[in-house]
C-alpha cells in the first residue's frame, strides 16, 4: 500500500496539502526523489526552510556529531554548548546590538514568544497587525493573522487587543493615537509571505518604526519567512535600514529542522522576568547545532551574495515571461524569494500541476491562491534556475 492510502487511514483531513498524492523518499541539493526514483528540482524549498538544499553534507555532519553528544536536556534544567553558540552567532549577524536570543520550535512560538514580551515589557496589552499578514496558527498568533480568514474561521474569539491595520501610515498613528495607553507592539512581515510576496508601501516600515518611537510601542518584525538570507541579506529589514525591537526569525534558521528565535537586546530582555516564558524542548541540542551550521555554510559558501545575484537573474528572467505570457500578472520579491502572480488560482492549479509532472515543484500563496512561489536553496545554481524556468516556461505555454 503506498503512503497517500496509508496517511488516509491515521492522519487527518484537517492537514491541507498542495498536492494530492506526492510523496518523497530523500532529497539531495536542490532535488527530491519519489518512491520510483523520480526527481523533483526542489523551487518550494519546504516553503522557505530548506535553504542549504536537502541533507547538506555539513548541516548533516554536525547534526550527527550532536545526536552522539547530547540529544536532549532541557535549557531550564541545564545549559548546555550549542544553545549558547547559536545565541553568539546569531548576535554577530542581527540588527540588533547586545542581541539575546529565546529560542523555540517553530515561527508561531517566536511569534508567541514576541507577543508575550511585548506585552510584558510594555505594560500594554494591544497589538497591531496588517491586513493579508501570516504569523502563525497557535490562537496568540492566529489573532494576528488575516491572510486567509479560513484560518480563524471556527477559532473565535480570538487574543483580544489586536487591531489590523492597512498599510497606511496614517491608519497606523491613529490607532496609535487613540490608543497610546494600550498598544504595546506593532508586528510586521517585510514581505507578506502567506499574503501574496506583496511589500509594504516604499518607505512604511521607516514610518512604522518612527511611529513606534513616538508612541513607545514596540516594533516585532517578522522574518520567518523572509529571514536567513532569503532576500540577499541575512534579514530583509536590514534592505531598508529599519532596526526591529524584536526579531522573529524560525523556518531557514536550522536549515529545516524545527527552531525559531525570539530575538531582542538585553536591556529588553532584561524586563522579562525568569520565569515568565519557557519551555521544554526549545533549543534542541540537534537543533541548535544544524542552525550553528547554517550561518557557517552561508558565510563560507558566500550565499548571501549567491541569493543576490542568481535573484535578480531570476527575476529578470521571469520578468521577460510576463511580457510573452499575459497570463502573469505581476513578478514581484526579492533575492530568491519571488512571487508570481497569476490573478486566477485555477491557472495556477494547473501550471503547478503541469510543472510537477516535467519535475519542478512549487506551491502557490497568496489570499486566493493566485501566486506561484519560486524559492530556491540559497546554494542554488543558474544552471538549476535555468532548468527551472524551461519547465515553467512550457507550461505557461501548455495551460
């Protein structure tokens, strides 16, 4: 019996997939292979997390290395050296000086994380989000998003406090205005990744930052998605000079395996009693040493620089479709984070669908589904974006 009958019986049907049917058995660099061998050039990435590609020989080799030493000791009951390294490397690279890092399992828990010590070092229980934003699934982080409203959809009442906002600046002080006794924190993604790859107004997030300053609410960006090199930089705030209070950051982090960071500065932290937030398996020993990895092989491979360059060649390249196809909308991200917008989620049913079957995968995003995500490894080559815009270029000209 193959995996799709089987994950019938024992998985339910609330776990939504892109496709019915596929399944993998390993993955290599940019591929992934099926039961029958077949690849897959891998342009979903495990939406945004796979970032040094499958099973990179030094993610994998420090991971083993862990798993020898120590596989789990919770933080709380003993320190222990990769918890404590990462927090160092991630200092070196935040834009945040004297940088603290608490560390989870996932996006939705440093956004959880991000919430509570906004709430807690504030003394103001509001917080502002924006209209089409994703920040997680748990009920704090669901409060936050609207990107598709069949997420909160049978989950009311939600967090109370929260107020969603138009990215209109003016909207932004309002609500800071009138409730200046209240709001504690302003979160924002830099791109919208579940919302479309669409970036706010040019110059929001410098007005969103000085609107924070003048109203003491503490500004929480957002980079699970958009963190970890994807846009060419290691955090896509850092593209428009725009210091966050706090910094989420999940997803690429470990290269895939489960850890998310709520970072902040000390003087911040330091309002956040001991005691006040914690957890059992935050900052796995395995985790934490795969993450470790991660920043060495984007700093000694240069990916950053990879990301950049192979980015703009990749969107231009897309660009030139969209004047042969009128079927793309609009091309629109950064680095190798890019959206392309269809404007008709059948078509991209069916682009994807066609593409899976020449060996591409991507999935869509976006409010109703009407953009195609294109996120490679950061350790992509031309040669695979070449082979990766030869079958999107067939079935644009199939569907």
């Amino acid at each position: 019996m193959n995996l799709e009958k089987r994950s019938k019986k024992v998985l339910p049907p609330v776990l939504g997939k892109y496709y019915e049917g596929f399944s993998v058995v390993k993955g290599k660099g940019s591929y992934l292979f099926d039961e029958k061998g077949k690849k897959y050039l891998d342009f979903a990435t495990g939406i945004a997390c796979a970032i040094t590609g499958h099973c990179h020989p030094k993610i994998v080799a420090a991971a083993k290395k862990q798993l020898d030493r120590l596989i789990h000791t919770c933080i709380g009951v003993a320190l222990y050296e990769p918890y404590i390294k990462l927090g160092e490397e991630l200092a070196k690279i935040a834009p945040i000086k004297h940088a603290q890092s608490f560390f989870c399992q996932s996006g939705t828990e440093a956004v959880e994380a991000a919430i509570k010590l906004a709430k807690y070092a504030s003394k103001k229980p509001g917080i502002i989000a924006f209209q089409g934003g994703f920040h997680g699934r748990t009920l704090g982080a669901l409060s936050l998003t609207t990107s598709k409203m069949k997420y909160r959809e049978g989950y009311e009442p939600l967090l109370p406090e929260v107020y969603i906002s138009p990215f209109d600046l003016s909207v932004v002080e309002g609500l800071l205005k009138e409730n200046d006794w209240k709001i504690g924190g302003v979160i924002i993604e830099p791109i919208l990744g579940e919302g479309g790859y669409l970036a706010p107004p040019s110059g929001f997030l410098q007005g969103v930052r000085a609107l924070c300053d003048k109203y003491q609410a503490l500004l929480i960006i957002d980079e699970v998605q958009t963190g970890m090199g994807h846009t060419g930089k290691w955090f896509a705030c850092e593209q428009v000079k725009v210091t966050p209070d706090i910094l989420v950051v999940a997803k690429g982090l470990a290269s895939g395996l489960p850890l998310g960071a709520c970072i902040a500065s000390a003087e911040l932290m330091a309002k956040w009693a001991s005691g006040a937030h914690g957890g059992t398996f935050g900052g796995n020993p395995v985790c934490c040493a795969a993450a470790i990895a991660t920043i060495e092989t984007i700093k000694k491979e240069k990916l950053l620089a990879n990301t950049t360059k192979l980015g703009a060649y990749l969107k231009k390249s897309l660009v030139a479709l969209k004047q042969k196809h009128s079927i793309i909308k609009d091309v629109r991200g950064q680095g190798l984070l890019i959206g392309v917008d269809l404007g008709n989620n059948v078509m991209v049913k069916k682009v994807l669908a066609y593409c899976l079957k020449k060996g591409l995968l991507l999935i869509s995003t976006g409010k109703d589904g009407t953009v195609i995500r294109v996120i490679p490894a950061l350790n992509v080559t031309k040669k695979e974006i070449d082979a990766a815009l030869r079958i999107f270029t067939e079935a644009l000209q199939n569907v």
